[in-house]
C-alpha cells in the first residue's frame, strides 16, 4: 500500500511571489490531490539559503542563486500524500523550463533557469531535510480533508 503520509517541500520563489503565482502553485497542488499541512510568507538570511542549497556550494551559480533568492519572500509549503515528492516533481517541471512540459509549472510559467519561480524536493530524504529547515515540528498539521475519500481507494 502506498505512503499517503509521504510529505515534499515545495517552495515558490522570490519571482514566482512577484508575479502573484502562489495561488497558481497552491491550486495545482490541491486539485491534484495533494494537502497542504503547512505555510507560510518568508524573507529568510543568507546562511539560512546557503544551507538549503549546500549541494550546490562551490558551483559557478551558487553565488547569483543565493543572491537571487534574497531578492525578496519567498512562500515555503509543505504537501502530503501518495508518491508526494514524485506528484511534486512532476507538477513543477524540469529544473530547465526550456525543457519543462506545457501544463507543467515551469512549462507554462518560465523561460529561463535562474527564474524558475519554485523548489520542489527531489527525494523524500531531501524532502525531510527540507522540511525540518523550513518548519518547526509544532507547524505541520494534522487533519483529515473532507474530499479524502474520493482521492484515495479505501
């Protein structure tokens, strides 16, 4: 049976917030089926990205990604369900919008990879990571939707 507790961190970044695509990313998610358990608008420092994007440090882009990122909130979530982090990736596209699918996030939303307007987990152990990063235990809810029985086989 499948993990229907699987959780991803999703992120929209400083362009995704200033073109007024949270709501796009968040409607995405929830009419896939997915459920939201946490959020929240943040302008968090400089060693705060670094440490997200440590897997990156010594890169030519970790700089200009760091600085970038910076640039204004971002909108951190996090989403449960099955195959979470997989419904995820595919939901935001390739990391490329270039190469990123019509219907996609990125596809329909991005020209260009330093403007790529969200973060998604690309493992469930970088998921939780990600997730103990951005949130505090005590803000992960846990409640039942109303419309889980249509989205999951009993």
């Amino acid at each position: 049976m499948a993990n229907r507790n699987e959780r991803t961190f999703i992120m929209v970044k400083p362009d995704g917030v200033q073109r007024a695509l949270i709501s796009v990313v968040m409607c995405r998610f929830e009419n896939r089926g997915l459920k939201l358990i946490a959020a929240k608008l943040v302008a968090p420092k400089q060693d705060h990205f670094e440490h997200h994007y440590a897997d990156h440090k010594g890169k030519a882009f970790f700089n200009g990604l760091v600085r970038f990122m910076l640039s204004g909130p971002v909108f951190a979530m996090v989403w449960q369900g099955t195959n979470a982090v997989k419904v995820g990736r595919s939901l935001v596209g390739e990391t490329n919008p270039v190469n990123s699918l019509p219907g996609t996030i990125r596809g329909d939303y991005c020209l260009e990879m330093g403007r790529n307007v969200i973060h998604a987990s690309d493992t469930v152990e970088n998921a939780e990571k990600e997730i103990s990063l951005w949130f505090n235990t005590n803000e992960l809810l846990t409640y039942t939707r109303a419309d889980e029985k249509f989205v999951y086989e009993v």
